[in-house]
C-alpha cells in the first residue's frame, strides 16, 4: 500500500530528536547563478551524515521487539539501518558481497551491526538477506521500495514546506526513488502546484530508463561520481516506481563533469563537503537544464564520500572511475 500524507507525519512523530530539523539554509552563489532564491536542506548534518536516517528509523520502529532485521546496502541506507536497531536495542544484519572495500565493512560495524559476508556480487548478499529472512525471521528493510522508509524520507519535504511554503521548485536527487516518492508525496499534498523534478546522472538512471519504458527495466550499472545514485530499481518495485511516475513533474539528467564541477562549486561557495549525489540539483541548473520561476529547495543527501577523489575533484585533478576518466579542472565560477 502506498503511504500516505497521514503516514509522513506518523513518521515525523516517531523520528524527532533523533533524524529531524536540519538546517535550511540559502546559497547565495546559486541564488545569484540562477535568478531565483536557492535554499540547501543540509541532510549532510544528519548523524550517519544522510536523510536514510529517516527511512530506516521510521521502519526499524515497527519492527517486534523479539526481531531483528537485515538488509544488504553498503551505503548509507546500511548506516542507517544499523544506528536505527542500535538505538532501538535490536539485532542487525548487514549482507555484503567478498567484493565491498574493508572500509565500508568497518563503518557499518562501527556502527554495532554484524555484517555477513556472502559471495562475490550484489545478488549473493541479497540472497543472505533473504535467507535470514526466511530461516531467523529477520525483517528485511529495503532502502527505497518499502511505505515506511518512503514515509520517513517523506519528512524532509514536510520540512521543507514547513519552514519555506512559497517554494516553487523541489531538486531532488533520484536513484530507487524512495526519497523522491516521500518528498513529492509531501509536497504535493500541501501544495499542489508545486514542481518537483528528480535529478540523476546519466550513466545507468535506472528509474528515468523505467518510467520511459512503462515498467520497472534493469540497466546496466557504471561507475560514477554521483555512486550513491546508482543501482536498480528492482524489477518487482510496487511503490517507488509508480509514485515517481505519477508526483515527479520531470527528470531530468546530468553528466560526470557537470557533477564534477557543482562538487566544485558547493565546495567553494558554500564550503559544504558533500558526495557527488547530493549536487545533481545544482549541476543541473548550472547547465542550464532547468528554468526556476521562484524559491528553489534542493537537498543535499549525504557527506559519505571517498576523501582522496574529493581531494583531487577540489584540486582540479582528472578522476577515474572504472573505465572512463572525469577530466579534471581548477575550479573557476
Ligand atoms: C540513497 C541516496 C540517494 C537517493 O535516494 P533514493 O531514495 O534511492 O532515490 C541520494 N543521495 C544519497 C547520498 C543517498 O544515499
């Protein structure tokens, strides 16, 4: 079942304290690019250092007592999860493949999840998952395709609103489309002429390549700036998937330098460390890919980022990542 407006502000109930009120704050810079008042919702600042935070509260507080859950993200819906069950006292496991870099498996420990270690791709840590699910009863959260988690993210567009109702324009960056789904829900239902447009990078938008299609497609997963955007949408999606198709306005996508170059620039404009996710709103509009007509809200998702290539991406460096090379450039507005 699709969640609901009633069901974001359960949500905002049970995560405040914890995963709520982050700063709001405007971009001069942006503002001053764009002809029109651009604010930041700074999730960076969020405890795990992103919005999941609020998803994986908001679900891991349903969960029995007497359970505990699983999920198989690396990233930061993993964090999330694993400080959720901490706080509430519960059991958590987090699925990985053989192939996820020692640091990740170290951060989501540190965080007092266990981690289980299956195989050598995605889909073998999937399977783990479901197999604790199966065998221990371990409630499986997924990070985008579940009515809770969308509440949760759905939040951050009530805050948005709440502190800021004459915007216009919602930026929200889009991969499985939980954030974007909970957002546009939000927003929606208090202002229904408000424009939100889900923003993802253009190598491998799986949910921009779904909707085209008509029906959730798989594409093929490539390495890139914007990493915590990547990944399906899972072919069986009940919720993000049609959400986004029926509240996103547009979706529009951005390429490897124009990412590069907004991290650039919400580096030395607004001197925020953020990953490559969090500045597809920005680099969209420095592209000149969307007209603003009014105050513009984007959020900035999350801080987890490998510090050497934010390094050489601040420093003008060429980046590589897999088999293509992010030529690099002294910033320069
Ligand atoms: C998960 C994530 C997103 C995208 O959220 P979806 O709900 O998958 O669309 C964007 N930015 C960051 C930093 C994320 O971790």
């Amino acid at each position: 079942m699709q969640p609901t407006l009633a069901d974001i502000h359960a949500a905002a109930n049970t995560i405040r304290g914890v995963a709520d009120g982050t700063p709001l704050v405007p971009s001069p810079f942006m503002s001053d690019q764009s002809g029109a008042e651009f604010l930041l919702k700074l999730e960076n600042m969020q405890p795990i250092g992103a919005f999941k935070l609020r998803g994986a509260l908001n679900a891991v507080a349903a969960v029995a007592e007497a359970a505990g859950v699983t999920c198989c993200s690396t990233g930061n819906h993993g964090r999330g999860v694993a400080y959720a069950a901490r706080a509430r006292g519960i059991r958590a496991v987090v699925c990985m493949s053989e192939l996820v870099p020692q640091a990740k498996v170290d951060g989501i420990r540190a965080l007092g999840a266990e981690v289980q270690i299956k195989g050598q791709s995605q889909d073998d840590a999937l399977a783990e998952s479901r197999r604790l699910f199966r065998d221990e009863g371990l409630v499986e959260i997924s990070p985008f395709d579940d009515p809770l988690v969308i509440a949760g993210q759905g939040t951050i567009g009530l805050e948005i609103l709440a502190a800021r109702p004459d915007v216009t324009t919602l930026l929200v960056p889009l991969s499985g489309g939980g954030l974007a789904a909970g957002v546009a829900l939000a927003a929606k239902a208090i202002n229904p002429a408000i424009r939100v447009i889900g923003i993802s990078m253009d190598r491998g938008a799986a949910m921009h390549e779904s909707i085209k299609a008509g029906h959730p497609v798989e594409v093929q997963e490539l390495p890139s700036l914007a990493d915590s955007l990547g990944g399906g949408i899972g072919l069986d999606n009940r919720l993000s998937f049609p959400m986004c198709r029926d509240l996103l306005d547009q979706i529009v996508l951005v390429t490897e330098e124009q990412i590069y170059h907004a991290m650039q620039v919400l580096y030395y404009e607004d001197r925020i460390v953020a990953e490559g996710a969090c500045v597809v709103g920005l680099a969209a509009v420095l592209a000149g890919k969307i007209t603003l007509d009014g105050p513009t809200a984007t959020i900035i998702t999350g801080r987890n980022l490998d510090m050497p290539t934010f390094t050489r991406i601040v420093t003008g460096q060429d980046v590589t990542l897999g088999d293509v090379t992010v030529k690099g450039k002294p910033y320069d507005a």
